[in-house]
C-alpha cells in the first residue's frame, strides 16, 4: 500500500475508533486488508 492510501486508513480507523454512539471491535490489521482488498485490481 502506498504512504498515502496507509495514512487513509490510519484516519479511518481512528475515527471509527472514536465512534461512541456505538461499540465498534475493529482490528487495525483487518481494516488494512479490507480497504486494500477494494483498491486491489481483479
């Protein structure tokens, strides 16, 4: 993944991370596959 598609991730993680209406289990690790699984090329 490139710097600027990782700092986008950094942003959204943090931001779910901080998401209080609701409890969120998020791993950093699986939303870094999730996204780079929608930048991926088939």
């Amino acid at each position: 993944m490139t710097p600027k598609s990782e700092h986008l991730v950094d942003l959204i993680f943090k931001k779910l991370k901080t998401y209080k209406n609701k409890k969120i289990f998020l791993e950093k690790e699986s939303l870094h596959k999730f996204i780079f699984s929608l930048f991926k090329e088939n």
